[in-house]
C-alpha cells in the first residue's frame, strides 16, 4: 500500500491566521469596550481635583471668617473698627464726614 501524505501546511497556516486574527478582534472588542469607562474615570478624576481644590479654598475662607469672628469677639479696637467702616457708627460728639466717589459716567 502506499502512503498517501495529504499536505496540511495551507490548513495550518490559515487555522493560525484565523486565530491570530480572532484574538485581535476580541482585544479591540474589549478595548472598545472599556474606552468609555476609561474616559468616564478620567473625567471623574478631573472633577475630584477640581472640588478638591474647591473644598480648600472654601476652608481658607471659612478659616479667614473664624479669625475675624474671634476678633470681633476678643478685641475691642476690631469691634470699634468694623463699627466706624461697616456700619457707619461713630462715638457721641463725633462727627461723620463720608466721601463719595465721582460718577465715572458723569462728563
């Protein structure tokens, strides 16, 4: 009997391409699948920053206001200040005298 050899190098070679090119397509798949969570991560983690950076200007201020709270509360030179700028209050026998600032529509 003889032997027959039946070349199966092409059906190799095409069973690998078709392998290689289905593990491609399932990485791009994925990729594709993931890019917007990644965008959405990024996005997210701009807008933490960004209230972050919210959240300590909002405590400096809030820090600067307990200040001049205990200020007003300890000193009365402060109190006496903010009565005479803010309020416009002066000690008896004073007399106010208030500037006003030229129109900068006037000719």
């Amino acid at each position: 009997m003889s032997e027959r050899r039946i070349d199966t190098g092409i059906w190799d070679k095409l069973t690998k391409a078709v392998v290689f090119l289905l593990v491609i397509a399932a990485l791009l798949a994925v990729a594709v699948w993931y890019l917007p969570l990644i965008k959405q991560n990024e996005r997210m983690r701009s807008e933490i920053l960004r209230l972050q950076q919210n959240v300590a200007t909002e405590e400096e201020t809030a820090r600067q206001i307990k200040v001049q709270i205990e200020a007003l509360r300890n000193d009365p030179e402060t109190v006496e200040r903010y009565a005479r700028e803010k309020l416009g209050l002066a000690r008896h026998g004073e007399t106010v005298i208030r500037f006003e600032r030229p129109d900068s529509n006037a000719p």
